[in-house]
C-alpha cells in the first residue's frame, strides 16, 4: 500500500465532505443511511455520531458489542485531538514511521490510528464532531462513511 497516496486520498475527502450546518436532525439523516449501506453490504458494524462531545446517534447491528464501543471511542478520540480522521492519522504513521505514543503522545489504549473516525467539518466553524464506524476491516470502516457523505452531500469524488 502507497501510504502518501492514500494520506493525500484522505485529505481530499476531508477536504471535499464538509457541511454548510451539521445538527442533531442532520446525524439522525447520515446515522440511517450508514444503516441502509451497511445493511446493503451485508455488514454489522456499530456506529456513533458525536457533536460537541455529546453522543447524538448509536446503533449497534446484531453481534457488536462492548469491543465495538472501545474501538469507537478511541478512533473517535483521535479525530477530536488531531482534526483529522483517524485513517488520516493511520497513513501519516505508516508514511514517516512515526509512532502513536513515542512521537504524538496519545496512548492507545485511548487513542487509534484505524480507519473509521471521521470529522464532522461545518464550512466557517470547523470541527464540530465526528461519525465513527466499527466492525469491519479499518478501510472499509471509513469508506462506508465516505461513501455515505458522498450521497448526503451530494458530492462525486474524482479518483
């Protein structure tokens, strides 16, 4: 795997998904249509949606359980201290061969550098959250997300 390549993918679709307003209704929204694509693809992952540190939506699909929560968490952890989505995170380690806890200070026991941690990006406000997915391979945990802001958002990204 090329990690330049897929950091620079990742910084395109941070780039590109990003919202004019984000509210509770809004997660409600891309919460039920992660259901649909995950039932589309015969997946079971858990998902969460957080604003301001305040968990607005979770589904858990039949077989997840507290393990999904932990991952989540931390994946979700990541993005709320670096902006950044944790596949971000994930590339940019495996590109300079820089470590979690020696060169960034964030214990993973905490902290994740996975795919499924996704910013939550209001145009003229920033960061305000993140969608976290997991449960399936990393890459996957985070392409169902982007995928899915693709169709929310109404946005084709060009590879």
């Amino acid at each position: 795997m090329d990690y330049k390549e897929l950091k620079e993918r990742v910084i395109k679709e941070e780039q590109l998904l990003r919202f004019d307003h984000f509210s509770n209704e809004d997660a409600l929204e891309v919460g039920m249509l992660l259901i649909e694509e995950a039932k589309r693809r015969k997946a079971a992952p858990a998902i969460d949606i957080v604003i301001n540190g305040y968990q607005v939506f979770r589904y858990g699909f039949e077989g997840t359980n507290n393990h999904n929560t932990m991952w989540l968490k931390r994946k979700m952890n990541t993005v709320q201290v670096v902006h950044k989505s944790s596949l971000q995170v994930f590339a940019i380690l495996k590109e300079t061969g820089e470590d979690l806890l020696k060169d960034w200070f964030l214990d993973p026991m905490d902290y994740a550098a996975m795919g499924g941690g996704f910013p939550i990006y209001v145009k003229g406000t920033g960061i305000i959250g993140c969608i976290g997915v997991s449960g399936l391979p990393h890459l996957q945990d985070h392409g169902i997300i982007v995928d899915v802001l693709c169709k929310y958002l109404d946005i084709v990204l060009n590879e």
